[in-house]
C-alpha cells in the first residue's frame, strides 16, 4: 500500500531545467548580446553622459588642486578627454570593418533567406555602431568643454582633427550623398560595361609572356571583361595594354593626376580605380604603390591575384 510522504528527506532529487543556467545568468549579469547580435539595450541620457563627464573633472580638480601635482593636472585632464577621443575613432574603424562586410555582402546576394538575413544582421550592426560612436563623441565634447573651463585652453588632439558625426545636419549628409553620387555617375559614364579587372604591376617587370597568359586565363573566364591600369610607360602595365588592343579587349586609363595631387597621385589613383569596384585585381611584383592597392582592394573584399617573377 502507497502512503504520501510530508518529509522532504523523502522528496527526489531534480535536475537542473534547460533554462535554469540562463536565468541564472540573466540574474547575476542581466542581459549581455552575443557578439554578432544587435544590441537593444538602450543608450545613456545627455543629462547622465553630461553629469558622469562632470564627476570625472571635480574629482580630479579637487584632489590634485594645491597638491604637489597640481603642476601635472592639465597632462591628466587632456589625458581624460582623449580616452573618449580614442575610443570614437576605435569604434569608426569598427564601423569602417561593418561596411566592408556589407559591400561584400551585396556582392553575395543570390536571393537566398540565408544571404538576406546575413546582410540585414550586418545593416542593423552597423545602425547600432554608429549610435555608439556617436554618444562617444558626445563624451569627448562634454570633457573638452570642461577642459577648457579648468584650463583655459581649447582642447585639441595630438594629431589627426576632431569629428562630431552627431551635428552632421540633414541638408549636409544630402549634399554629400548628391556629391557622391555625381562623382560615381561620372565614372561610370565612361567605364563600358562588363566585369572590371584591375591590373598593376612595377616599371621593372617586363615578363611578356606571363602577363600576356595570365591575362588569357582572365580573359577566358571573362570574355567581356574591361582591363583597369594606370598607364604606365612600360613595366607590368605597357605590357597588360598591348595585350588589350592585340585581342581587342576594353581598356580604361586611369593615370596618376600629378598636377592635383602632387606626391598623393598614384594612391588617388588606386582609390579611383578600387571604386569602379573590380571583379579581381591582378597583381604583378612592384613597389609600395602596388601593394597599396591590392592590399585596399583586400579590405573591401575584392579577390587579388598576385603573380610573382616566378610566375606563381
């Protein structure tokens, strides 16, 4: 015969549930995204950013003030103003990272769920990270205006210049966008159309027949592709070129602007010619010029196939 039991000596031993680790967690720590997740936690008030900046300053004036540091005080007030300085730009770089991602993205769509679902995870990171480097500037121009009230000098950053990406008015970011979009349409008027392949290449290098075959291989997988180089009087480029006009192929020169950009040109010209977007950059042995652009075209994910004397 079964009898209940009231003792709790007689109760049986229960396994921790599936979300007991969880709650836990969310207990101790609260809420914490995984790092690939949007983050909707929200962002610190003006009046709380305003007061902490506030708090961070008296502290310091108030107890270095008539001490034997006083004399070290300005070094830690810039100091102070320049830890919110640092971390903006380390979040633009992070931004900088989420819009290559995004390019490379669009390039991939196929109309799959998957490809779609990558790129609006991307969109909405990079909403969240330009919310962050905003309130970031905020801090750093709520410490320097408290840095000029202690000091009596205006703050300014070791080098580089100070962006407030927060006081960008409506009217500016359309201007620039028209802008953007003016100098795109002009490029792209005289690009003819079919896939882009960049090539560059050293003054020095002057192997015929392996630029003459690697440009086949290309050529043959791309059929109407449009040949990209700078023009060069010989090298790398001189060759690329004859081989365009004996198989009649489209090319487009884009030479350094010597004139406009003195000492800059030829990395001006790598940027001109990376934003026509390339289906690939081939890259033939060279100088510093060359590596500039294959290692800008590897940031915005564009494949580089880079050729050594050896002809691997």
């Amino acid at each position: 015969m079964m009898t209940d039991q009231d003792d709790s000596d007689f109760e049986a031993t229960h396994a921790p549930s599936a979300t007991d680790h969880i709650l836990s967690e969310l207990q101790l720590y609260g809420y914490r995204p995984l790092q690939d997740e949007p983050d909707p936690r929200p962002l610190p008030e003006g009046k709380a950013i305003a007061g902490a900046v506030a708090d961070i300053f008296d502290a310091l004036v108030s107890t270095l003030n008539d001490t034997r540091l006083e004399p070290d005080l300005e070094d830690l007030l810039w100091s102070a103003v320049n830890l919110f300085h640092r971390a903006a730009d380390r979040i633009e770089r992070e931004l900088d990272t989420n819009e290559q991602a995004q390019k490379k993205s669009l390039r991939e769509q196929n109309g799959s769920e998957v490809r779609s679902v990558e790129l609006e995870r991307l969109t909405a990171e990079g909403i969240t990270i330009i919310e962050r480097r905003n309130v970031m500037e905020v801090f750093r121009d709520q410490a320097a205006e408290w840095f000029e009230v202690h000091t009596g000098s205006l703050w300014r950053p070791r080098a580089g210049s100070i962006i407030n990406h927060g006081t960008l008015t409506a009217a500016m970011i359309d201007s620039r966008d028209f802008l953007a979009a003016k100098r795109r349409s002009e490029t792209e008027a005289v690009v003819p159309a079919g896939p882009k392949i960049a090539l560059t290449g050293g003054l020095d290098f002057n192997d015929v027949s392996l630029v003459w075959d690697r440009l086949d291989k290309v050529h043959a997988k791309h059929p109407n592709m449009v040949l990209l180089h700078g023009g060069s009087p010989k090298g790398a480029e001189l060759i690329a070129a004859k081989w365009a006009s004996n198989r009649r192929v489209s090319q487009i020169t884009l030479k350094p602007d010597w004139t406009k950009h003195a000492k800059a040109a030829p990395f001006k010209r790598n940027d001109a010619m990376l934003a026509v977007m390339p289906v690939g950059v081939m890259h033939f042995p060279g100088t510093g010029i060359q590596d500039n652009l294959a290692d800008k075209a590897k940031k915005l994910g564009i494949p580089v196939w880079k050729f050594r004397k050896d002809g691997a």
